[in-house]
C-alpha cells in the first residue's frame, strides 16, 4: 500500500469553473499536526521517504506548513506538494526552505504563477527546485462530478485497473479519512482511516466513480 498524496486543507482560494471543488459539499478544514503526525507514520510503514501534500484545496492556505515540513523532514520523510502560487511570497518560501521544503510544483491556475514564484524563489535565494508545471489543458469532468458543459473530455466507462487499483493506493483526507482515489471531491470512497491502516494494511475497492472514470488507465506509476 501506497501514500498519493495528503490533503493538508481543502479550502482554496481560487473558484475554477473546470474543478468540483467551488461545488464541494464536504466539510472543508485544516488537518491538525496529531493527524498530520500518525500521516508521518503510516508514510514509514508504507517503506516512503516523500509525501506530497495536496490534494483538494491550496496548500499554503494552512497556517501551519511550515512546521509539518519540518516535522516530517525530522522524521525522515521529504515532502512536496503542487501550489497555484498565488498566496506564495518571499517570506513565506524562506520559511519554507529554512523547514526543510527544497521542491514545488506550479499548477498554472492563474496565469504565470510559475513565472512569479521563480522569481520569488530568485529573491529569497534559496535552492528550493520548481520540479513541475501543470499547465491547464484538455479539461475532464472528473467522472460527471462537474458539468459537461465546462469540460473538453466528458469520462467514458473503463474496466482497466487506475493506477490506485494498480499500486494500491490512496489519499488521506484533512481530517484523516482514506479516500480510494484523488478526484473523489466529496469523499464518497471513504473506507478507512488513518488509524485502521496504521493497524491494518489497506486494500483498494472500487466505488462509484470508477463506473464512469477513464483517467490514469495507462502505465502510470507512483
């Protein structure tokens, strides 16, 4: 069993059209450092030595990031995540970098956010890498979780394993629920918790979003 990401918070400040999340109606919150802390020991159970940390919502939103970092990294374990870059600022990435972040990647959700968190990086003159740049393309309607009409691939039935059926996988939630898949808004493949698999090993199962979902079908790997 495998880690795909943590979501540290599902508040965000943007309100894209193209994602569930504007329409989300599961309670939104901060995941709290005892929980981020049994995340941390579930990710060395796992045998992992990286997390990312986002998952629905904006990462820097999360007063307390900088210390999760910092915490993790003691604990072994680097952690990266994907930001829109809007909220970034010099200070914030100092802090950043000085609690062990030396990664991001640039989801480009706002024009330039990449272009405007290099030369943030360049002013704080710290070595933290942007490893990637999600650049918005051809826009999926997140297996019918948001209109067709904002959307250029309307998903279709597919019967081949996901790369979270593959690898056995999953993401955990803010407030420590286990989700079976990272575009389930609303948390409806919960069927653990954090602390059952701290206890228990995990094992994928297919809910109803697979019944209409044909992302990750190829030869993605964790």
């Amino acid at each position: 069993m495998k880690i795909y990401q943590i979501e540290l918070s599902n508040y965000c400040n943007l309100s894209c059209k193209y994602c569930p999340h504007p329409n989300q109606k599961r309670q939104k919150g901060f995941m709290d450092l005892s929980t981020f802390k049994k995340v941390v020991a579930l990710a060395k159970k796992c045998g992992q030595s990286s997390l990312y940390l986002h998952n629905f919502g904006e990462v820097a939103l999360h007063p307390n990031l900088a210390e999760f970092i910092r915490y993790a990294k003691e604990e072994g374990v680097e952690c990266s995540f994907f930001t829109n870059g809007v909220l970034f600022t010099e200070e914030l990435i100092k802090t950043m970098y000085s609690a062990g972040l030396r990664k991001i990647s640039i989801s480009n959700h706002v024009s330039n956010a990449d272009v405007l968190v290099r030369e943030l990086i360049e002013k704080a003159n710290v070595p933290i890498v942007i490893d990637d740049v999600y650049d918005v393309g051809v826009r999926h309607n997140w297996a019918g979780q948001i209109p067709e009409t904002e959307c250029d691939h309307v998903c279709q039935p597919n019967d081949e394993p996901c790369i979270f059926e593959r690898q056995n996988a999953f993401v955990v939630l803010w407030n420590g629920d286990i989700a079976s898949c990272c575009i389930d808004c609303e948390g409806v493949s919960k069927q653990y918790t954090v602390d059952d698999l701290l206890i228990n090993d995990y094992g994928f199962k297919r809910t109803r979003l697979c019944n209409s979902c044909d992302l990750m079908r190829g030869d993605e790997e964790l």
